[in-house]
C-alpha cells in the first residue's frame, strides 16, 4: 500500500520537478528490488505514477481555468462583485483590509481611501453581503489570494443575507477577536494570530524578527495546534460520564469546526483531516501514521491542487513525513534531545523548499526552537486556547489572563533580546534552477540515512558544508545590468564576471506614499530576494544619484542585509538630515562615502563606469542635480540618467561628447520633464529602459513620451510590465530578459 501511495506522489512530483522525480522513483524502484516484489507489481507502480501525473495536470488546468478571469488579466479593468466578509477589517498604516470571498473565490479586501470605507463588526458580517467595485490585482505569491482594491464602501451598498453555518463558526471567530483586541491583555495580537491564523494583526517589525529567528512556523497554524487542541479537548471530554464512541464523535464534529475557525491553513488542513482519518479507522484497521498522511496527502491535493504552490503546504507535509519516517531515531531519547532532533530533521528535510522558494538556509532555527518550542507548546498555546474560550463564553472573565500573559510574554521577549544579534547572519543559497533543486534533494536523502544510522554530528557538518560550498559553486558570475523592479523608484545593478558589483540607487517609497503601507519592505519584496538567487552579499560600489525617496530609501534596509563597501553622492545639492543619516550609517558600517566628482572613472571588470556633471546651478529642483552615469562594455555603451531634466540633458549634449549610445536608461521614470525630443534624436539609442510602478500615481511613464520613442524606433522596456529587465552582455553582443 504505502508503495502505491509514494508512486502517485512521485507522478504528482514529475509534474513539478523531472529530475528530482526521476531520483525518487529510482529510490523506490531500489527499495522494491531489495524486498523482492514481484514483476507485475512493477508494472502497477509504473500505471500508478502516470496517473498521479495525469491528475496533477488535469487538476492544476481545471483550477486555473475556474479562477475568475480578472485574476490574470495583464490590465485589470473595474468590476462589481457581491463580496462576504470572512474576517475583521484592519486598519494598519493608513490601509484598510479584510479577508473577502466572492462566488466561492478568496479576496484580500483593500482601500486606502479611509474616509469612505465601511468597518463592520461581527454582527454585520454575519447577516451581511455588500456589492462593491473594484480592480483585482493577482498576488505576486503563486496560490496566494489576489487583492480586490476598492475606493468606497458603505452600509447603502450591503444587503441582508441568511447565515449559513461557516458564517457562524466565522461569526464566533470574528467575536473573538473583537473582544480579545478591546481587552487589557498583553500580546493579544500575538493570541488573535496563534488561534486564529489571522497573522496579519501582528506588528510587521515583530513578524520580521519571528521570521529570523526561524519561529514563524508556531505562528502558522498547524499540527503542534491541531495537537494541543485535541489534547486539551479529549481530557476535558474523557472526565466526563460519557461513553468513548460519543467522545471520538464529538471530536469528529469539533475538529472541522476548528478547521474553518482557523482559517483553513494547509498544515491546519493536513493535521485535522489525519487526527480524523485515525480516529474513524482505528477500531478496525492498524493503520501506520504514514498512510495516514499518505492519504491525506492525496484527499487534499485531489480537492485543492492550488496547495502545491502553498509553501506552508510543501513544509507541512515534508516535515510530518520525515518526522513519522524517522520516529524510531529520536522516540526513545529525552525531551530535549527530541527537541532538537527534530528541528534538525525539519531543517535538512526542508533545504529543498528553502532554496527553492527562499533561496537562503534558516540555521537559527536550529537552537531557538529548543527555547521557544517548549515556551509555547507548554504554556503559551494552552492559555491562549483557554483566553479565546472566555472571550466567547465569558468575556468578563478575560482579566484573568492579564498576568499570565504578561509573564510569559516578557519571558519570550527576553529569549528574543539574547538571539534577535545572531539574525544578523545569512546564509544565501543562489539559485541553479532545477539541477539546484536536484542536488539538494540528493543530498537530503544522504543526510537522512546518516540521521538514521545515529550520525548526527557528521550529517550536521555535511549539512553546512552543502551550504558553504553551494553559496560558492552555484553561484554564476556572468557581465549583466538588472534595472529592479521597485515598483515607482530607481535601482540599477551592474554585475561583473569577476564578482564585483555596482548598483545605482536603492529604490524607496516616494514622500508623498510614505503614509500609505509604511510597512512595505521594497528591500525584502524585491531587492532581497534578487540578491539571494544571484548569490550577492556584497556590494562594491552604491551611487546615489541624487536624494529623493524613491532613489535612496532602502539604503537603512540595504546595509542591514548585506556589505556595503563605498557610497558615491553629489554633495552639491544634498538634503542635510539624510546626508547626516547615510554619514552615521557609513560610520557604524565601516563604508566609504566620497563624492562622485573625485571619481573620474570607475573599472569593474569589463565595465568601465564615468560620471557627468551636469549640474544646473542654484537650482532648487534635486532632479536637476541628479548624477548622470555612462556605463560602458567594449563597444556598448549605456546611459543611465537618474532623475534629470531636460536642462540637464542640453548640458549633457553642450558639455561632453557621448559615444554611440545602444541602451537608455530613462529619466525621471518617463516624466515629461525628461527625454525631450532633441535629446532622444541626437543620442538615438536602440533600446530604452524605464523604471516604474505598475498604475503609480503620477500615471508614468507619460504617454507623450512612450509615443516619442516609438516614433523614434526605440525599443521600449518598462519594469511595471516587464518585472525586473537584465541585460547580459557577451563580447559585442548583449541579451535582454524579463526576470521576476
């Protein structure tokens, strides 16, 4: 049985990754030689694997074909749908959002225009649709909700509704929550997001720093949930005059319950649907915890294939599987060897995910989750149970979990105070594509067999020296400039074949969007995750063009992240705070910060970079101080323009004599402050890029100028429709390519 179970997961992998699934079935094709199963079952293996790959495909088109078609549309247009609520608005930084479902597809609410925005509370979700219109924006997470973005939403627009029962279990989860955020309690944010899935009422900056100390799987919902919950539910049931079978009923009604007021997580999912497999069939089967999974595995994927995609999903199931496969290396010891044990097998059996998905190792899970662990799973979970309990059956009585609460949360702000310094080392797993995720994959089961055979030490130095070795090997040094998708901002990366780097600009969000999603992190949304699959860790050169916002803002983030070894500016034009701010940063840093006019050239590898000075004197316009860079290889040359006017541009001309210029990067994002028609004639590039956020607020790039550089037969690439845009460059040739 469990044979025929792996060889329909193997198909379902071939779906997703050929050569990893390849290994795997030769793995289970070996085990079946060493058991001596006879030839015909071979061949139902083999029938059994194809059709676990018909099923993928088929299940993944029909799925997609099903989603509503605005989902994937390149030019969202505005709609009117009936929406239900499914939790509480929130309101965070200026942004109003709420977790919506219409016509059976899941919506995450959203509106920046407050003032017009509708809160209702719990009663009013439950016995209330409302009919809006909005633009749907896909997420940029695969599987994840798209965004509905409204302007408006008021009581006029909401119709009665008759409750069915998931909006009653939503209902008592929404009064919950009401009730625990109006309540004294310390952490009650944290106890909304540990019980009720709903992460996004914790702090950003707290699930920043619970994401680095590898802890952010105890606030997902999950097995350790599922468990404690199950736990506590069957003691309080069995202490009760009541035979077994009605026990084991009640808790068959109960867990699904727990399910939807949960939110529905995939690993929620998969411990549930486990807990009740094992509680049907126990009576009359012994069926092994691994068919059991097994065959969740495959109830879930056949009703929800969209949950391959969920990373929580690919982590659940990964770590359950090697947690029950290798029980009897780690059952007998004591609970802290368990404990760390187990966060070892979790961590080897997920490298594959981490590098796919992440592309960086999270070692530091490995000692913090023999802290936080037992903090949670002994006294936090349980009381946090108990405090959403009260606040529906007895809300008065919620004052009694105020100093319990406040004990066990400085206790966990203590752990983090001692491990919070160590976050600030990163291990970055370059991307390799498939292969990649091939070597890892085999080097997992190697490690797993050491794990087996007790030798833990050994596999743990394997383990890191994968890590160390992988960061140096697959890392592929090739000539290339990246014009980075963020969003309405400038950032520009120059890589060389021998490993230097420069980048211009930082990105940031501009003064005026400050208020709105202050939150968002364009460093590790869209920087971060670029500089983790390349590899990078450390850049030699950073030349701020001039100092606006969206030039220089992710610089604080920046050098938190990776090495910084010399700031290039225009100290003529140079706001005094910020200049301060990038001072103090290079002095706690150790990086150089000199002035572009002391740099006359700068050579980095094939690529030699010169810089302009095209200044307008006593301007007020920072723009117009903007640092003009010439970036050339061999016989290329690119002109990268920051922010600069078109007075800057008739200096430019007047001043110095320009090369034959074959890419343009556009001034000012497209604005028609820049790119005049005299400009564009003189220097005729062949390609032009442009950098700017998809429907930003300044409506850029201009029309009139996307118009001008088609008149000109200038190709044309902007990172709003073309996500990031890396040009590699090859003797006197170059490649352009759209990357996300």
């Amino acid at each position: 049985m469990i044979y025929l179970l792996l060889s329909y997961v193997i198909g379902q992998i071939f779906y997703h990754h050929l050569y990893t699934a390849c290994f795997l079935f030769l793995t289970l094709t070996c085990s079946m030689v060493f058991k001596k199963y006879p030839i015909p079952f071979y061949i139902l293996i083999v029938f059994v694997s194809i059709l676990g790959y018909n099923v993928e495909s088929y299940m993944l088109k029909e799925y997609n074909s099903q989603q509503h078609p605005q989902i994937n549309s390149p030019s969202p247009i505005s709609i009117k749908m009936n929406i239900d609520f499914n939790s509480l608005p929130l309101i965070k930084n200026n942004q109003y959002t709420a977790n919506i479902t219409s016509n059976h597809n899941h919506f995450i609410l959203s509106s920046y225009n407050l003032k017009r925005m509708y809160r209702p509370n719990a009663s009013f979700i439950l016995n209330y649709s409302c009919t809006v219109e909005g633009k749907i924006k896909p997420s940029s997470i695969k599987g994840a909700p798209a965004y509905f973005t409204i302007k408006t939403l008021q009581t006029a627009q909401c119709f009665k509704r008759k409750p069915n029962l998931m909006n009653r279990i939503e209902y008592y989860k929404n009064i919950a929550t009401e009730r625990i955020m109006n309540s004294n309690i310390h952490g009650k944010r944290t106890i909304i997001a540990l019980i009720t899935g709903q992460t996004q009422f914790l702090d950003h900056n707290y699930r920043e720093i619970i994401r680095s100390l590898g802890i952010s799987h105890l606030y997902a919902i999950s097995g350790t949930h599922v468990g404690i919950f199950t736990f506590l539910l069957n003691n309080l049931l069995k202490r009760m005059p009541i035979p077994r079978f009605i026990v084991k009923l009640t808790l068959l009604i109960i867990l699904p319950v727990f399910l939807i007021f949960t939110g529905y997580s995939p690993s929620a999912e998969r411990a549930v649907f486990m807990t009740m497999l094992g509680l049907v069939f126990s009576k009359w089967l012994h069926i092994a915890s691994l068919h059991l999974l097994l065959v969740t595995y495959l109830l879930l994927s056949f009703f929800e294939p969209q949950l391959h995609y969920h990373i929580g999903f690919q982590f659940s199931f990964t770590i359950c599987f090697l947690l029950i496969f290798l029980q009897k290396c780690y059952i007998h010891l004591s609970f802290i060897k368990v404990l760390f044990i187990t966060s070892f097998l979790s961590t080897i059996g997920t490298l594959a995910i981490s590098y796919h998905h992440l592309n960086e190792f999270q070692w530091l899970g490995l000692i913090t989750n023999v802290f936080f662990i037992p903090l949670y799973c002994t006294l936090i979970l349980p009381f946090a149970f108990w405090t959403v309990l009260f606040s529906v059956m007895a809300p008065k009585l919620l004052f009694l979990f105020e100093a319990p609460f406040y004990i066990l949360f400085h206790l966990e702000q203590c752990l983090i105070f001692i491990f919070n310094p160590m976050t600030a080392i990163h291990f970055f797993i370059p991307h390799a594509g498939e292969v990649g995720y091939f070597i890892f994959v085999v080097f997992m089961f190697i490690l797993m067999l050491l794990c087996k055979y007790n030798r833990y030490f050994l596999a743990l130095s394997m383990m890191f020296v994968l890590i160390y070795m992988s960061s140096i090997f697959m890392t592929h040094h090739v000539n290339r400039m990246t014009v980075i998708d963020v969003g309405q901002g400038d950032s520009i990366l120059f890589e060389s074949q021998n490993g230097k780097k420069l980048m211009i600009d930082t990105g940031g969000k501009n003064e005026r969007l400050k208020a709105f999603n202050s939150t968002y992190n364009i460093s590790e949304k869209r920087i971060l995750p670029l500089f983790k699959k390349r590899g990078i860790r450390t850049i030699d050169y950073l030349v701020l063009t001039h100092d606006h916002q969206d030039h220089i803002g992710e610089l604080k983030h920046l050098v938190d992240a990776i090495k910084i070894k010399q700031i290039i500016i225009n100290p003529n034009k140079f706001d005094k705070e910020k200049l301060k701010t990038i001072i103090q940063l290079s002095n706690e840093r150790d990086i150089k910060v000199q002035s572009y006019l002391n740099q006359h050239q700068i050579q980095l590898g094939e690529f030699t970079f010169k810089f302009y000075n095209t200044d307008i004197q006593n301007s007020d316009d920072t723009n117009e101080h903007s640092i003009v860079t010439l970036a050339s290889f061999n016989n290329i040359d690119t002109l990268l323009m920051g922010d600069a006017t078109e007075l800057n541009e008739k200096q430019l001309l007047s001043k110095y004599s320009l090369p034959t210029i074959e890419l343009l990067k556009v001034g000012h994002h497209g604005s028609k402050t820049s790119s005049s028609e005299n400009f564009l004639r003189t220097i005729h590039p062949k390609v032009a890029l442009i950098s700017s956020g998809q429907n930003n607020i300044y409506h850029l790039p201009h029309p009139e100028i996307i118009k001008r550089l088609n008149s000109l037969d200038i190709k044309t690439y902007n990172t709003s429709k073309n996500s990031h845009i890396s040009i590699i460059f090859q003797d006197n040739h170059y490649f352009i390519t759209n990357e996300k």
